[in-house]
C-alpha cells in the first residue's frame, strides 16, 4: 500500500512540475509583448457577465475603463494536482499572446495581462519568489525520495503543507515573508495551485479582479447579442445592419490572412462600439482561435465552439476542418441580423448535435420560403443578402466564400444601399 502512494504522490509532483513549467514558458513569451499589470492597479466598477470558462469586469485603470477577462473560479481544481487550474490558466494566457500578436481596427485591442498569482509574486518580489522558487527546486527531489521510503503523503498531510505554504505566498504578497521552510514533494503539488482559490478570493474581497487575466478595451455598447435581443434602435437600419456584417468580415479576413480560425465566431463574440454615431464591430474571445498548418487545422479532436454556431464538418469529419467554419458561423450571424432571433431556438442541444452530424444536416429557416413559419416576415436587409447567407452554409466548406469575398460583397451591399438611399432623399430635394 505504502508504494502505491509514493509512486501517486511522485507522478502528482512530476504532473505539477510540468504544469509549472509550460506556465512559466508562456509567461516567459507573454512578458516581452505585452504590458505586465498589477490586480492593484484595476478597480472593478461591475460585473458584466462570464460563463464556464471566464468572467468579465468592467475595471478603471489608470483612469480609464478597461474589460477584463479573469479565469472562472470553477474552475479551480480541488484536488492536489491543479490540473484543471493550470490548464485553464495556460489557456487564458494562449488566448492572451493571440491578441497580442493581432493588429486590426475590427479586433479587440490587448491593453495587457494580469499574471498567476505565483507568477505575480515573482514580479512583486525578485528576492523572496526566486528564493522560494529555489527552494522548491532544490527541495524536491530529496523530499520526494523521503515521502517515497515513508510510504507516501496522506490527506491530512497534504493539507497541512498546503496551508503552510499558503501563509508563506499570502506573506510574501504582503512583503513579510518569512524564511521558507522546505516543503514535502507531495505538499509542494498540493500548494501551488491549492492556493490560486484563495488568492482569487483576496482579490475580489479588495475590489480588483482575480489572477490571471486579460486587460482589453472596452466597448460599451456590449456584444452584438444582446444588442439583438434587445432590439437595439441603432440595429433598425439595413445600413447599419451591413455595416457591422462588414466590420466583421473584415476582422475575419485579417485572421484569416495570419492562418487563425476563430472557432468560435458568433453574435455573443463580436462586440460593439460607436464611431462619429456609426456603430463599429469588434471580433472578441480568442479562446478557441487555433493556426491552420498546410491545408487543414491540426488538433481539432474535441467539439468546438458554440453549437448553434458550429459548422457542421466540426461535428461530422473534425480532421478535415479549415478557416471555412468560420464562414458558417458568419452565416449564422448574417441570419441572426435579418431575422433579429436566436438560432434554433427551442431545440434540445443534444438533438441539435445528433441532427447536425446527420447526413442531410440542419438549416435555419429563411424568412420568405416554405421553412419559414413565424406570423411576420421581416424583408430582406438589402439586395443580395440571402443569396451570400446560403452560400456561406453550403455543406462542402470549400464552395463557401472566403473572407475576402464576404468583404467585396458587403462592401457591394454597402453601396447598393447608399445608392438606395440617395435615389429616395433625391425626390425630397428637388421639391424644396
């Protein structure tokens, strides 16, 4: 019994040293692109919403108010390993050197991000973290030999070594660290991610948001979905409805041309602003965004994205997916701002799915033909609009449009429209 715990606590040690270290790697990338902040130096103003995986404040910093994205804390692992916690912290910060390394007018601006909290001790504390990182480090291993000869860690061992630790990070925050005892090989796995939780907590308890997170701009007119189910006055016009379909195609192309899939494109992700009373979109949430190699995007082995947005080769045939289910979900975007509903509506996610890999698939029903059954029947937005909606769903991705295309015909569409609407002021003008 003695040895099945040891060769337990030493693959949770080895587990957590690895954790750590691909930590450490996208730290070490993110700390010479993007600006270092301080959970101090942001002021929660309001929580404006959050789901599974994060949890989004409207902050001031420096004076001005910023959207902050902080990791969800359920997903803070329990047990000792803080798997799920360091997985979820690697995620945020890939998500992080995405948008850092993104320079467009339609894409989110990266401000900067707030680091692990282990991490964060580190830059408070030059002297006191690298100690204690060294101590870590050079402890280990005997410990781990030590823990291996007694048979292994118990529970209430485990505990105790965390807590201990805990006070000695909580201290060094506070700049009264006292010397670091060395820690058992089981208890240094216990402890790193043990106490991510309760900093999260100590932070949310000052007003500042937990670490780690991401520091971007904020738009205040909030995503493009709830401007939908509210039924925003400035979404009434079919210009204005073209615009922001353009204003994301735009955004598309440009990641697009880096070789990144969204993987996730959908109203909740695309957020709005006005601009001299225009309003302007904005592509947001690069969670799920991955590089396209060669011809299709390697690693796509589990669901992506969102279902009622999810092209249905995601479901069917992952190995063959590329940048073309991006263009399904603009499709389902483009139907969203004709028909001002939410897609499939109604239907159980697990029909949802089983229809979607069916062969014939799932399509949403366009105002205007047989499939539509709703009393009204809103007109079509502009010329031209159904017709690109339908190509951007056909079921072999590579007859869908590119971005590029879907940027030349909204830009047509744009036109058509100004050219609509001179024609009607022409009359007005000439009778004055």
């Amino acid at each position: 019994m003695g040895g099945g715990g040891s060769s337990s606590g030493t693959h949770m040690v080895e587990l957590q040293r690895q954790k750590q270290q691909q930590l450490k790697a996208l730290v070490d990338e993110l700390e010479g692109r993007v600006e270092v902040i301080m959970p101090a130096d942001l002021n929660i103003v309001r929580y404006l919403g959050g789901g599974a995986f994060g949890e989004v404040y409207l902050c001031r910093w420096h004076g001005v108010e910023v959207a902050v994205k902080s990791l969800s804390p359920s997903l803070i692992s329990n047990d000792s390993s803080g798997t799920p916690c360091a997985d979820a912290c690697a995620d945020l910060l890939k998500e992080a050197a995405v948008l850092a390394s993104l320079h467009h007018p339609n894409i989110v601006s990266v401000f900067g991000v707030v680091l692990p909290p282990w991490q964060l001790l580190s830059s408070r504390s030059r002297t006191t973290s690298s100690d204690m990182a060294a101590g870590l480090q050079q402890h280990q291993e005997q410990e781990q030999q030590q823990q291996q000869q007694q048979g292994g860690s118990t529970a209430e061992q485990l505990a105790a070594a965390a807590d201990e630790l805990t006070d000695e990070l909580l201290a060094a925050a506070a700049g009264t660290s006292r010397t670091l005892s060395a820690p058992s090989a089981a208890g240094s796995a216990a402890v790193s991610f043990s106490g991510c939780r309760a900093a999260m907590a100590s932070a949310l308890s000052q007003g500042h948001p937990p670490a780690p997170a991401i520091v971007t701009e904020f738009l205040s007119l909030g995503s493009l979905h709830n401007a939908i189910n509210c039924r925003a006055d400035w979404l009434r016009g079919s210009m204005a409805r073209a615009k922001l379909l353009l204003d994301t195609a735009r955004g598309l192309d440009y990641l697009h041309s880096k070789r990144l899939v969204h993987f996730d494109l959908k109203s909740a992700n695309l957020l709005v602003t006005m601009r001299d009373k225009v309003p302007c979109v904005k592509l947001a949430d690069m969670g799920l965004t991955k590089q396209r190699r060669q011809t299709f995007v390697s690693g796509i082995n589990s669901l992506r994205g969102t279902l009622p947005w999810i092209a249905p080769e995601i479901v069917k045939h992952p190995e063959t997916v590329t940048e073309k289910a991006d263009i399904w979900s603009f499709g389902v975007c483009m139907w969203q701002l004709w028909t001002m509903q939410e897609p499939f509506e109604g239907v159980h996610l697990h029909a949802l799915l089983h229809q979607l890999s069916a062969p014939g698939g799932l399509s949403l029903p366009v105002p205007g033909t047989p499939d539509w059954q709703e009393p009204e029947c809103p007109a079509e937005p502009a010329p031209g609009w159904r017709s690109l909606m339908q190509r951007c769903w056909q079921q072999v991705a590579a007859e869908r449009p590119t971005a590029r295309q879907l940027v030349e015909a909204l830009e047509e569409m744009m036109e058509a429209l100004r050219a609509a609407r001179r024609r009607t002021s022409e009359p007005s003008a000439a009778q004055r």
